[in-house]
C-alpha cells in the first residue's frame, strides 16, 4: 500500500474561487452590511425566476457569501424557512 492511496482528495481550487465581490457604486461606504443583505435577496429573487444553479444567480450567491457573516446567513435561513424574514424574496 502506498502512502498516498490514504491521502485525502485534494479538491482543485480555480480563479472563481478565490474572488470576492466587486466594488458597487451603491455602497461606496466601507460598511458593507447593506451590500451583504442586497446581494441575499437579489439571489433568492434571482433563484425563483431562474432557479439557483443560473450563471447570474450563482454570482449573487457567491457575493453574498463573501460579504455576509456566518451567522447571519443562518439566521436569515432559518427565517425564511420559518417565513418571518422580513426580505421580499
């Protein structure tokens, strides 16, 4: 047996990866907390009308998840499953 049959995959990172949101005229402020929760709705807006696995929609997602904290995508989730979140979409 070879000491590599027992390493784990290694998972190949691209470009995409690695990039965050781009600058946005509407948010020129450093806090970008309103920018995170924008970028949330305009993915699950742009999920009902496309569906999630859309090129656009999984722009937003990825923007999201870079500006977001952790926790507060959870919460978010977790409102919208329950349907007390207070977002449009």
């Amino acid at each position: 047996m070879k000491d590599d049959d027992c390493a784990p995959e290694k998972k190949g990172i691209t470009a995409d990866d690695l990039k965050t949101a781009p600058m946005d005229w509407r948010f020129p402020a450093t806090n970008q907390a309103k920018h995170c929760y924008y970028s949330y709705n305009e993915f699950h807006k742009c999920a009902a009308e496309k569906g999630e696995h859309d090129k656009d929609c999984r722009k937003y997602a990825r923007y999201y998840r870079s500006l977001c904290p952790g926790h507060w995508i959870e919460k978010w989730n977790e409102e919208r499953a329950n349907g007390t979140f207070p977002g449009r979409y």
